[in-house]
C-alpha cells in the first residue's frame, strides 16, 4: 500500500490536541505532494486532521477506522 514516497507516522496514544499538532508539524517538514500516513488512537483526530487538511490546504486520500483507532493518509498541498 505505501510507496517509496510515503511516510507512516505513528501517533497512537497521544491525545487531542497532540496528534493533529504533530502531524501539522511533520507535514511543514516534507515536500510538496509527498504523502504522509497517519496512525491514531484519539477518537478526535477524526475531526482535527481532516479540519487540518482543509484548512492547510493538505488532500485527504484515505479516512479509515483501524483496530486500534484510526488512519489517515494526506497528501500535502
């Protein structure tokens, strides 16, 4: 599923609002289209990475409920 270009960035148990600050973070750091994925455990990062992304202008390829929380993979803008 990932390609060379994608990142996993692993933020399970953290908690609101660290995971979405984390990943805005991470996001700043990389080059424009690449892809980042993101693996949480926070019930409210289903609200603050996809506010992240349309606020930061990010694409939101994948919003998927995993085992143990969540997964979003951003492509960043």
């Amino acid at each position: 599923m990932n390609s060379p270009d994608t990142e996993i960035y692993d933020l399970r148990g953290l908690k609101c609002p660290y995971p979405a600050i984390k990943t805005e973070k991470r996001l700043r750091a990389m080059a424009s289209g690449a892809t980042l994925t993101v693996e949480t455990t926070d019930p409210l990062a289903v609200i603050d990475i996809p506010h992240l992304c349309n606020e930061k202008g990010h694409t939101l390829l994948l919003n998927e409920k995993t085992d143990s929380g969540h997964r979003f993979v951003i492509r960043k803008g």
